[in-house]
C-alpha cells in the first residue's frame, strides 16, 4: 500500500495525524465517516482541518499503523516516514505543491505559512472502513477461520502423501515387471537365434553427408555487407536522486551504501545535500536508467548530470 494513502486511512480512523516539520490535520470527533454509497461522501474533506504547528516527532501510533499496514520492521517504517516528510517540505519550499492522497495539498504562501487545499476522499476505502468494534470481531473470526483451515489443510495432506507413496509403488511394480519379462524374452530369443543360425555383424558405412559437424564448415564472409564496428560514447552520469539535509543524506548513504557499491554523496552549498549513483551508461541509455532508479527508490524525480 503507498505510504501516501495510509495518512488518510489512520486520519479517517482517529481523527487526528500529527506529521512533525509540517502540522497537525483532524477532523472533528463527532463527524461519522460515510458509506461510498452515500451521496454527500465526497464532503468529508470538506470537514478536515489543518493547524501549521510545531510537531517534534511523529506519534507512537501512527509509526505501529504504519508498521502493521506495510509489513515492514518499525526502523524502515520510521524512515519512509522521514523520507516522504522531507520530500514534501522541499517541494514546499520550493513553491511546489505537497499532494496528500485523500486528505488535500498544502502549498507555501509568500509569507511563509502553509496553506491547506481540500482534495477527494478515498471513496475506495470508505466502503470497507469498520469501527474498533467490528475490527475485533473481524479478526476473531479471521483467526479461527485460519485454525480450521490449518487443520483440516493438515489431514487433507497426510492423506495426499499416502495416496502419492501409493501411486509411486503401484508404477514402481509394474514398471519393474515389464522390464523382467522383456530382459527374459530378449535372452531367450537371442539364445535360439544364436544356436540356429550365427550372424556376423554388418557395420555400416560411414555417411560422409552426416560426419561433416556443423562447426567445421567454413563459410567466406560476406564482403557486400559492412560491418558497424563504431561503438556508442559511454561515460559516468551521476544520477541524483535525493536532496536534503546532511544527517539525513548520510544515514541514508549508510543504510543504503553495502548493497550499492556506485552510491555517493556530495554537496556545493553545504546547505542541501545529494545522493547519487554514479553509472556509466551510454547517452540512449541515461532515461531507462533515470526511470528504474525512480521506481527502485520510491522518488519522484531524478536529475541526470
């Protein structure tokens, strides 16, 4: 699931997201999240409300939310969450929009506050949205669903696993005795055969059409064609993908620099730093490149040098 949507999925279900550097969204506690089938759904973003505030660090349960959503250890969750926080206040402090899916955009104003814009909810999820309650009951249910299937998954196997050792021995012995007679009717037919009337072997002779391999003939290269020996320029780009502070470049560099030998760091200001990926590649070559790193890394934008 994108990160992006479980900002309004926890938003929905508590009321309140608290996103550090940026402010706190909510919704007042006594609106009822509506059914997709309801025809005012698309009015509850209308309902949410954003404060710029200071927040120092994210909530301990929106990071578990997180964590249980995609699966992930509580470490990696904490860093996407950093991750996209930062991205969106470049984007903001470079007069660029930061779109939250389901909840609205912020953009940056001359002055410097950040101002909020209502977007579409997520109807998609609306549909199957449960209270605490019908969660629990959910999930119980869901558990013993899993311990009945498990056990009856378990005998249904056993019996599979007799019937399969039965097969093999049933294909064993029949296999085995159809080799027998052969063996024996050969034997006896070669012993009469050999008593009645010996023969000499006839060797054939050798087909000189087929002793010729495939590998030994020699054909004259085509004059008429030219041959392209000119190979494309290669030369090392530098592919950016990630701009901002230093304690966030270099613990990025060391989470990522085992698995990725070509992966550097620099900086001109000393104010914004740069994560890149050093490649040699051929100038063709250079946007496949830019779009596989854009996928591998969850960016949105990667600038060639």
């Amino acid at each position: 699931m994108k990160l992006t949507l479980l900002f309004a999925k926890f938003l929905y279900q508590h009321k309140q997201l608290n996103l550090p550097g940026i402010g706190v969204f909510s919704i007042d506690p006594s609106v009822t999240i509506p059914e997709i089938t309801d025809k005012n759904s698309h009015e509850l973003v209308q309902q949410i409300r954003f404060t710029q505030k200071s927040i120092a660090k994210p909530d301990e349960e929106f990071i578990e939310f997180i964590r249980t959503q995609t699966g992930k250890i509580r470490p990696l969750a904490e860093s996407d969450l950093e991750s996209f926080l930062s991205d969106g206040k470049i984007l903001l402090n470079i007069g660029k929009p930061f779109h939250l899916e389901g909840i609205g955009t912020l953009q940056k104003s001359r002055a410097g506050a950040y101002e909020f814009y209502p977007g579409l909810p997520l109807l998609e999820k609306l549909e199957n949205f449960l209270t605490e309650k019908e969660t629990k009951a959910s999930a119980s249910k869901k558990g013993y669903e899993q311990e009945y299937n498990s056990s009856a998954k378990s005998g249904n196997s056993g019996r599979a696993i007799w019937i399969v050792l039965a097969i093999l021995v049933g294909l064993g012995a029949i296999i085995w005795g159809g080799y027998s007679l052969y063996n024996n009717n050969t034997d006896n037919e070669g012993s009469r055969a050999a008593g009645a009337n010996p023969v000499q072997p006839v060797i054939p002779a050798p087909d000189t059409a087929q002793s010729i391999k495939p590998d030994s003939v020699i054909t004259a290269p085509d004059s008429a064609v030219p041959v392209n020996t000119a190979l494309p320029a290669v030369k090392t780009y530098k592919f950016i993908f990630r701009l901002a502070s230093r304690n966030y470049v270099m613990k990025r560099y060391n989470d990522l620099k085992p698995a990725n030998p070509n992966l550097y760091w620099d900086t001109k200001d000393s104010f914004r730093y740069r994560l890149y990926m050093a490649i040699p590649a051929a100038p063709a070559d250079t946007s496949r490149i830019r779009d596989s790193l854009q996928l591998y890394y969850g960016t949105k934008k990667v600038i060639i040098e």
